[in-house]
C-alpha cells in the first residue's frame, strides 16, 4: 500500500512539472510572438542609380612659373656705366637696359680700327703696284691677308664692346635689379649668382606650372588633355589651361613624367611663384550608371549593395548584390556591373536590413537609423 501511494505521488509530481514547463513554454513563445509582431520593419531610403558623367581626377601641387626667364649678366668684366630699367618696368626684345664702361676694350678696338685703316691702305697700294707688274703677287697675297685679319680682329673688338651692352632678349618684365651704377660687374661665369648678374627678366605673357605625373598614370597623360588650377591667392576662382608638352622619359629617380603646363596670363593675375593645386582628368566616363558612395558596402569579400527585391507578407524584401566598381568621383561610384539603371537601391537605413529581410520604404526621402 505503501508503495502505491508514492508511485502515485511520483506520477503526479512529473505531470505538474511537464504542465509548468508547457504552460512557460507557451508563455516564451506568446511573448516572442507579440514582440516580433509589434517591432517595425526597418526604414529605409531607396534611389535608382543616376546615369552621370564620371572623371577620374589627379590632383597634384606645383609652383608658377613664367614662360621665359633670363638672368642678364655681362660677356666682360667693367664697371656699370649707366642702367636705363628698374623693378617692374616693362621691356621689349632689343631695348638697351644697361652699359658698362670698360676702358680696356675702348683701347683694343681703338687699336684694331688702327690696324685696319693701315692695311686697307696698304692693300689697296699693293694692288696698284701689282697691276703695274712691279711687285710679285706673293706680295699682294701677304698684304690681303694681313687685311683679312684686321678686318676680323676690329669685329671682334666690335662685338667685344657690344658685349658691355645689356639687351632685352624677349618682351617681358624686370622682375629684379641687383647693381647700380658705378658697380663693378665681373664677367659673366657657368655660375648664376647675384654677384654678377645685373638683371632678371620674366616673359609673364603666359605662365608654365611643370607638375610630375607618377608612372601608373602616365598612360592616361596626352598634349592637349584639359585641366584646372587651384591657387590660395584666388580661392573662388578656377583657372583652365591645357597640357603642353612633357618629357619622352621617366625621371630614373622618382618614377614620374614632368609634365608642362601654359596658361595664358593676358590679366597678370598668375604671378611667378604662387602655390598651385593642378587637377587633371585622366579618364572620363560619360553616361555612367553611378550610385552614391554611402550606398556602398565595401569588405574584404568585394563590393556590394542592397537593392530592393519582390514583395513577401506584404511587405518589400532586400538582395543583397555583388557589383563591380570603377570612378569614385565627387561622392558617387560608378557602377560597371552588377545592377542595372531601373533597379532601386539601398541608400540609407542599410545597416539594419539583411539579405531576404522586409523593409519599409520611406516616401519622404528620409530614413530612420
């Protein structure tokens, strides 16, 4: 009887416990249920991709730079005699800008000229002789030849003086003057040096801006290319010019292509050693199928987006899709594979969806985080 009792008890004690853990079970489940039922889909906003044109920019810096330059120094060594140009003043090709005074020169033509007037006497009254037959023509020979290297000598005593003459060698600006007169000017070096360079002066007509291209884009650099120019000088202005010409070889040391620019410079405003942000185009991509760059989801694994798919319980439903990317230009990706122009993409709220996940789409063109 006894044993009876507490098989009884037994059986009962196991039922109450089976019945509890249903009765919590279905609690659990109820709860879960009204939980998901009551939770919202996530919020997102969705565009289709825009069909833009997409420019793969290379932005490098460089200096201003005049088109010519010349630093003027004398061929012969003499004193500043007179200088006719200051600081800023305009030039034109062949203006006399300076003369040094060198008595040593003045002696030697003083001298050749002498030497000259003697033998072309001499040689004219040989010849005479010589049409008479009273000398031999050995004799006419000596005397035209010493002619001839008079003559040479005094017209290098000619361009020897003309050497103490400073010319303008192109239309420009003086941009510095570094003698005055009575300044005793040495003859001009391999050296360039303010010791013996008597002016500077730049053709400002047009500027040049010499920028180096690195080797993995060189192939996309071509005469003509157009391009930008950003200085601090002039924030909210935007200079265009196009590329001229660039070097048939690599630097050996850094791996670039020098590339040179000229912009016309007719208002001045491009001034010789001003800082430069040059922006050149290498590739241009028109009527590209372009996504916003936050609608991108960039891992290890590649690229991708989540565009909207069909309708399920009611409700739209995400993909997730693998695409492949090309210009990243001005916050927009272009897209060359992968997604097609009328599909509608996952702009924001895309941190709360998964692949096969219901959304909701906003209509106000916002989206909740």
């Amino acid at each position: 009887m006894h044993t009876r009792t507490q098989r009884t008890f037994y059986v009962v004690s196991a039922a109450a416990v089976i019945g509890f853990a249903i009765l919590v079970w279905y609690r659990v489940s109820l709860a879960r249920q009204t939980t998901q039922t009551a939770r919202p889909l996530p919020l997102v906003q969705v565009i289709k991709p825009a069909q833009l044109e997409m420019l793969r920019k290379l932005v490098l810096t460089a200096d201003i730079l005049p088109i010519q330059q010349a630093d003027l120094m004398a061929k012969v060594a003499g004193y500043l005699d007179a200088i006719y140009v200051d600081r800023g003043d305009p030039v034109h090709r062949g203006q006399l800008l300076a003369v040094l005074r060198q008595p040593e020169l003045e002696h030697q033509l003083y001298q050749a000229q002498a030497n000259f007037d003697l033998a072309k006497v001499t040689l004219e009254r040989v010849q005479e002789l010589h049409a008479k037959q009273l000398i031999a023509k050995q004799e006419l020979d000596d005397s035209r030849t010493k002619f001839e290297v008079a003559k040479r000598t005094l017209d290098l005593q000619h361009t020897y003086l003309n050497y103490a003459r400073i010319i303008a060698p192109f239309d420009g600006y003086v941009t510095k003057r570094y003698v005055d007169p009575g300044a005793f000017i040495p003859q001009a070096t391999g050296v360039v040096s303010a010791v013996n360079t008597i002016l500077t002066v730049m053709d400002l007509s047009e500027v040049k801006v010499l920028v180096n291209v690195p080797e993995r884009d060189v192939s996309n650099v071509h005469v003509g290319d157009a391009l930008s120019l950003s200085l601090d000088a002039y924030p909210d202005q935007t200079f265009h010019g196009r590329v001229t010409k660039f070097a048939p070889a690599l630097d050996s040391g850094s791996r670039t292509l020098q590339v040179e620019i000229d912009i016309p410079n007719t208002d001045m405003a491009l001034k010789p050693g001003m800082f430069a942000r040059v922006m050149l185009v290498l590739e241009r991509h028109p009527q590209a199928l372009a996504v916003p760059s936050e609608a991108l989801l960039v891992n290890e694994l590649g690229s991708f987006i989540f565009a909207i798919g069909p309708t399920q319980n009611g409700a739209p439903t995400v993909r997730r899709v693998a695409v492949r990317t090309g210009i990243e230009d001005g916050g927009q990706v272009e897209i060359l594979g992968g997604l097609g122009p009328n599909d509608q993409v996952v702009r924001t709220g895309k941190e709360l969806v998964h692949d096969g996940g219901g959304v909701r789409i906003a209509t106000d063109g916002t989206a909740e985080s």
